[in-house]
C-alpha cells in the first residue's frame, strides 16, 4: 500500500503531514511511502532526509495524489488536489468540518474516504493521534515568544547595575492544552503568570505549573463537556466571568486568550472597556483569532493598536514553528495509520469509535 505526501499550497503554511522519522517508521512496517519533491522544505526536511529512509520522490502534485491508497496533509484539499485523487482513495488531512461542504460534496462524487483529523475522538487510545493537541502545544509557546516580542519590557525579573527590573505579569485566559504550554513558557522566561479558566481540572494544571489562579469560585463541574471542553455560558455565568476578568486584567502586562468551543464562535472575553482599563505598552495575543476571536478588537492576521494596548490576531502560529510542529504532527498521522493499517491493508471500518468518529466522507456518502 502506498502513502503520498504532497507538497502543503496553502498560504502560511509550512508544515508537512509526514516528517521523515515518522515516514521511516511506515517504512520499516513494509508500507511505501511516496514524497512530492520540496514537501519538507519549508519545514526544515530536504528530499535527501526522505530518500535516505526509503521513501520514494515524485516530481509534482499529480504523481503524488493519483495512484495512492492513502493520501496525508495537513491543510484540506483544493477542488483542484480533489480532482487529482484517485478514486476509492483514502485522505487524512485537517478538514474543517461545516466550513467546506462543497469539497465535502466532490469527495464524495470521487468515493474517496475522507478521515478529518480535527475529529479525533477525545479518548485515551486516540490521545496519540490528536493533531489539535499537538498543534495547540506549539501555539501556545509561540504566543508568549510573539508577546515578548512586542512587549515593551523584559519578561524575568532582572538584578542590573541600573537598578532592579520587575518582572512582567502575564494573564492567560484558557487552560486548556494552548493555554497550559503559554503558562509554562511564560515562566520558565520569569514572568509572574496567572490564569483563569471555568472547568475543575484546570485550576490544579495551573498552580502545578507555578501559575496562580483567579476567580476560583467561578469554577464549576457543570463548566466541562463530556468531551473535556468547555460549554457555553449562561448570561449570568458570562457575567460574572467577565467582570472576574475586567478586574484582573488591568493590572497585567501581557495577555494570552486561548478560549474555544469546538463547533462555534470563540467566546467573547476581553471587551473594549476592558482593553481602555490596561497598561499602555501592554500586549494582548488572541489565539482564538481564526474562530472569532476571545477579544472584541482583535482581527485575523493583523496586529491593532488601541489604546495604547497591542492586539496580536495570528493566524496558523503552529506552521511559524514548521519543524518540530510537522515532527509532532507526523507523529499523531503515524499512531492514526498504525490503527488504520492490518496486515498491511487499510481498514476504513465506520463502526470502529476512533475512525466512525473521524469519517467526513465514506463510500460515496457525506457522513458529517
């Protein structure tokens, strides 16, 4: 069975579905791997790092999606990419489920069985296989790294032949996986963190990682899906949420919103008055941009300035970080295809909890 690699064309995207360590893992399993020529490139992966493990270059996009059983991206396909597949081929990719049905629609014209990696099942025996966790890790590091940057201060306390520096104060709004790897970035470069979030387990994650915890009395075991996110708050619950959060805010440096719930709008978190109350020099880095935003100034893909305060709206930050986020997310691909592939042969069973969960499209049907 072979398994193509195709070069990513999507803008800001620099990553690859498969890194060569996870390519050369399918390769010793007895499976042929098939690499567009330059996929790894922009990742820090040139051809001869895949040829040297087994894998076999092709010289264009054509080659690489006809005549394959699998196809693995990491962007969802073009109409153009789609009409290149061969039918009855599988795809692993991010999919974006409800924002592209008409390529939905033409997968299912082509019977290609279509897996969506954003659909990974929140259980422990697909935690390996989790890209948005992964993903999440790498953002959540390069927001701090993007706010120190813009921050008109140093971020450690610092002893100086001038004088003592204070450290600066960091707030990160979301404890989830993003919102954890901020925290533990933001201290180990000294700054003094605090956190919020309104599911149980978070408030313990956030003080083992040395971070302080606001607003504990607005926690609640009603605050958390089944699936470990989130849900939406009533008026009263956002109420208080929000007010938890206009009189911590003022007194921060650098802000960090991870907030999200899968399927809908990001919840609204920093408002304008809010942003009017902080510290001029301050920096806010809203991670939630691409699904709405958790601030009400942020803008997708741009940086704003008001009042004084820096509003950073990056989009894809996990492919600002290509290589070790194309190892992380080779790797959850691989631990996908060891489930996927007996004997040497895919199995697409829609029954299975892991694949059932992640089909978008499935013998000529649109499951999702």
């Amino acid at each position: 069975m072979r398994i193509s690699v195709p070069t990513e064309t999507a803008p800001r995207e620099h990553r690859v579905a498969l890194a060569p360590e996870s390519a050369g893992r399918l390769i010793k399993s007895g499976l042929e791997v098939a690499v567009q020529r330059g996929a790894g490139q922009r990742a820090g992966f040139r051809d001869d790092a895949y040829s040297s493990i087994g894998a076999v270059l092709v010289d264009d996009a054509r080659a690489a999606f006809s005549g394959s059983g699998v196809i693995v991206k990491v962007q969802p396909p073009t109409r153009d990419e789609v009409a290149l597949t061969s039918e009855g081929a599988t795809l692993v990719s991010l999919m974006r489920p409800g924002q592209h049905a008409e390529i939905a629609q033409e997968l299912a014209k082509r019977r290609v069985n279509a897996l969506a990696l954003e659909l990974v099942p929140r259980i422990t025996r697909a935690q390996s296989m989790d890209v948005l966790s992964s993903q999440s890790t790498v953002a959540g590091y390069k927001a701090v790294l993007l706010g120190a940057a813009e921050l008109g201060k140093f971020l450690p306390m610092l002893t100086t032949a001038a004088g003592n520096v204070s450290p600066a104060k960091v707030f990160v709004i979301g404890a989830g996986v993003s919102g954890l790897q901020a925290i533990a970035t933001a201290r180990r470069l000294g700054g003094v963190v605090s956190a919020f979030d309104v599911r149980p387990a978070a408030k313990e994650q956030v003080e083992s990682l040395g971070a302080s915890f606001i607003a504990a009395d607005l926690v609640s075991a009603s605050a958390e899906t089944a699936g470990g996110y989130a849900r939406v708050q009533t008026d009263d619950e956002q109420h208080r949420t929000l007010s938890a959060i206009a009189g911590h805010i003022k007194d921060v440096d650098l802000v960090i919103t991870t907030a999200q719930i899968p399927g809908r709008r990001a919840p609204m978190l920093v408002t304008a008055d809010m942003v009017q109350t902080m510290r001029a020099g301050s920096v806010i880095v809203d991670l939630a941009v691409e699904t709405g935003g958790n601030c009400e100034l942020s803008k997708a893909g741009e940086t704003v300035r008001a009042f004084d305060v820096t509003i950073i709206g990056p989009l894809n930050l996990a492919s600002s970080v290509a290589f070790h986020a194309s190892q992380m997310f080779g790797r959850n691909i691989l631990a996908l295809l060891q489930h996927l592939v007996k004997d040497g042969r895919l199995a697409v069973d829609p029954a299975d909890e892991i694949t059932g969960a992640m089909l978008l499209t499935y013998e000529g049907k649109v499951m999702k």
